[in-house]
C-alpha cells in the first residue's frame, strides 16, 4: 500500500454523531454492534465509553443482524453500525428479522457516491439500496446534518415501535472527502 | 484425513443437556439441532432458528449480552458454526460469562446429503475456539462428559464456553418445531415478561 488516509475533512462543522448518539440513548438502545468505518468513528467512541450500551465489534456485518435479533429476544434495543461495503452481506441473515418481524435498526455509511476515490467502493454503494430493498427493509436517508435527529428517531420508532428493518443511509457527502498523501516510511 | 465422527447419540446428548434446565434459555441453530431440542421437550425459553445460517451463536451472544442473570445455551450443528466461524472471535471480545455453545458434531452436512464438512475433514472446532479467545472449551465423546457439560452450563461465571460434542452420523427422525418465527419470538418475549405490544 502506497497511500494512506490521514484524516478526513468533514464537509460540516456540526456534530451529528452526538446529535445520532442522543437520539439512540433517547430511544434506550443498550446495545451497538458495529464493522468499522472512519464515517462513524465517533459514535463508536462515544459508545465504548457509555457503560450502559453493550459495544459489540464485529468481524462481518451479518453478525450484527444476529445479535440485534438475540438482543430484542432479551428485551434491549440494538442498533448495527456499518459503511455500504457491508450491506451485501447481510442479505440472508435479513431472512431472519423478516421472518420473526424482528426490530432492525441499521445506520450505513456510505462509500461510492459522494466524490469517491476508489473505484471498488462504487458497484456495492450504488447496490445499497436495493440490496436492503429486496429484503423488504425500508430505506431512509440522512443528507444534512440538521435532520440527524429526526431522521434517526423516526427511523428508530419505525424499527423498535413498528417492528420493521429499517436502514438509514448516511450520506457520503456528509462524512467529507477523504483526503490521500503518500506515505513517508 | 480421516473423518473424525463420534458415537454419541444426538439426541440423547440434547436431552441430557436440556434437563434439570432451569433457568436456562436455548437458541438452536438450523436444521437438526433445532429438531433435537424439540424433541427433547417444548419449552418458552426455546427459540429454534428455522433458517440464519451460521447466525445461531450471535443469537446467543445477543442474547446473553441481555440477560446476564440468565444461563444462554446454543445448541448447533458444526456446519451451523462454522459457516459463522468468525461469531466466535467476537463473542470473545465481549467475554459474556452466561454464554455456552454446544456443537453437534458429526462431521458432516447432514441436512444436504451428508457431505463431509470441514469439521469432518479435519478442522476442530475446539481449538479454533481457544484460539479465538474463547476461554472454556472442551471435546465431549462420551455421556459423562456431557454430564459435567450440563452441570457447568448455570454456572454464570464461567464462559464463555463451547463444547465440541461428537455425535454419530447416523441419520434419526425429523421431530418438526413450529415454524412460525413471529410467534417463537414472542412466546420467547413473554417467556422474559416482555409484554406482547
């Protein structure tokens, strides 16, 4: 590898993972599962520090679906964490939540959109939707930071009141362009 | 390589496991296994996946990670665990003390014609598990064992655990659990006194 990601300037100043970590503790998720990815560094921090939400990392975002379903087995709320490069693999393991009408709350960042540098990233974004489509998930967008808020807590109401599956595709515009130099060692 | 398929009954072991079950609650992974525990007497506190391949274990995990006070049993196939082979490196990380993982193995995909899995070709499932962090694990031939399996399983404080348990191959009746994913589901809920909304 030749180039390495040194930081990432966000293309706004105002802070919507807190606005997004809010508004799950205001809906008392006690548990965040999560694949990495730069876009939700954040809220994975914040997580990891709130001793009242279990923060599971996984190795594969199906894994995520699982645990969600055990989780509302229990009685906790979950919500999955993953960028659009994971969505294809969750496609059976969405067989489960359909068939038990599980809860699923999934907050996916996206890549392949939004000034994308890395060609590979791009056939999966664009198949995000529709991946999530064919499963009967329903597919919500969050293109401005102002609205983090609302869009995550009606996402959040149709998934833990409705019983639904619902995917909140967080805009890659919103997460900045990721900026590229050359490594020096 | 030779097939490494054991001699336990299947069965047998699930009934064995499930008795004297107290307050133990069982996920039970597609195919056989969720036969098994059907079989070996209908609880509330049994929720038999009917498909999520390789999804069982995080069932549990999601699962225990919620109901630290009660003892969590998944009951799968090693084809099951190992299509989720990777569920055990991230219920190490977690390290839920309520969570055991009981693999039926009998080396094969019995569900699909009986072709060799990996397991049969030689994998151990065991010591993937030790290796992934999981700090409790154990290779069961015999009912002895599984007896001492069962006793450990309310032992909230000890996993996680997973045992690899070798079972024969033969083949042994369907015994059919309901289906119906919404209602296992919530009979399990109310089961915990979660209302049904």
């Amino acid at each position: 590898m030749d180039q390495i990601a040194v930081h990432q300037d966000n293309a706004t100043s105002r802070d919507w993972p807190v606005a997004i970590y809010r508004t799950l503790k205001d809906f008392g998720v006690a548990q965040l599962c999560y694949v990495p990815d730069a876009g939700h560094s954040k809220l994975i921090r914040l997580s990891h520090a709130d001793a009242d939400i279990k923060t599971t990392v996984l190795t594969t975002e199906e894994e995520g679906v699982a645990l969600a379903a055990g989780a509302w087995l229990g009685g906790d709320r979950a919500v999955l964490l993953m960028q659009s490069s994971g969505v294809g693999n969750c496609v059976n393991m969405l067989s489960l939540m359909a068939s038990c009408r599980f809860p699923l709350l999934t907050l996916v960042t996206m890549r392949g959109e939004w000034a994308e540098f890395n060609p590979w990233q791009i056939p999966m974004g664009k198949a995000t939707p529709q991946a999530f489509e064919i499963m009967g998930t329903t597919v919500l967008r969050l293109d401005d930071p102002d609205e983090a808020d609302e869009v995550i807590s009606a996402a959040a109401s149709l998934a833990y009141d409705g019983d639904q599956q619902v995917a909140v595709l967080i805009s890659q515009r919103m997460i900045g362009r990721k900026k590229w130099t050359r490594e020096t060692h | 390589m030779s097939s490494a398929t054991g001699t336990l009954d299947r069965r047998a072991v699930v009934k064995a496991l499930l008795a004297e079950r107290g307050e133990l609650l069982v996920i039970s992974g597609l195919g056989s296994s969720s036969y098994d525990v059907f079989d070996a007497g209908e609880h509330p506190g049994n929720f038999y996946l009917w498909g999520a391949m390789g999804g069982a274990a995080m069932v549990g995990l999601g699962l225990a990670l919620a109901q630290p006070k009660r003892p969590v049993l998944v009951i799968t196939g090693d084809g099951e665990q190992l299509m989720g082979i990777g569920s055990l490196l991230t219920i190490a990380t977690r390290q839920p003390g309520n969570l055991s993982i009981a693999v039926l193995d009998n080396g094969h995909f019995g569900e699909t014609g009986m072709q060799l899995s990996h397991s049969g070709l030689g994998a151990k499932l065991e010591v993937i598990a030790s290796g992934a962090g999981i700090p409790s694990v154990s290779d069961i031939a015999d009912m002895a064992g599984i007896e001492r399996l069962r006793a450990s399983l309310q032992d909230l404080r000890g996993g996680p655990r997973l045992a690899r348990i070798r079972i024969s191959a033969g083949e042994v009746e369907r015994a059919l659990p309901p289906r119906d994913g919404t209602f296992l589901k919530n009979r399990f809920r109310s089961h915990l006194g979660f209302a049904v909304k």
